[in-house]
C-alpha cells in the first residue's frame, strides 16, 4: 500500500509543478499549445487529475500512519507537505 501512497503522491506533486510552471513560460508556447491547457482542455484535465491524485495519495499517507507503516514516513510527510503547499500557491496566484 506505501507503493500506492508514493506513486500517487508523486504523480500529485508532478501535476502541481506543471500547474506551477505553466503560467512563468507561457509566452513561449504558440496559441495553439495555450488553449490546450485552459479550462476544460485535455492538458487542464490531466493536471487536474494528477492533483486529484495526489490528494488521494495524502490520504493514503493518514492510513497508512495509522496501520503503522512508518517506512520513510518523514519523506513521505514532506512530499505531502510540498503538494498541499503547492496546491495553496496555485490557488492563491489564480491560476
């Protein structure tokens, strides 16, 4: 079950980075690459799944502390600190 809890996490905190590093190179990309990562585009649902994810991942992290599986609990603590901090930076800058 840590092996789910990690790749679930990673896969929240990967989404969170690219939620994050979109907005600060998006002169770069061509329009027509801009309008796949709106609302409702292919690439905004993936990241919102990816995130969907990772959230359901910091919830594994919560029963698994309570099943007593402390195997690396303090990296897992801070992947599940560095996805909900970069889901409130998200949040916050609107994007």
């Amino acid at each position: 079950m840590i092996r789910l809890e990690v790749a679930a996490l990673a896969t929240g905190l990967a989404s969170v980075v690219v939620a994050l590093f979109i907005p600060l190179i998006w002169s770069v990309f061509p329009e027509i690459m801009r309008t796949y990562f709106l609302g409702g585009e292919p690439g905004a649902v993936v990241v919102g799944f990816g995130v969907l994810v990772g959230i359901v991942g910091s919830m594994l992290f919560v029963i698994n502390l309570f099943r007593r599986q402390f195997t690396l609990w303090w990296v897992r603590l801070l992947t599940v600190l560095a996805l909900y901090l970069g889901l409130a930076t998200a949040g916050a800058t609107g994007i």
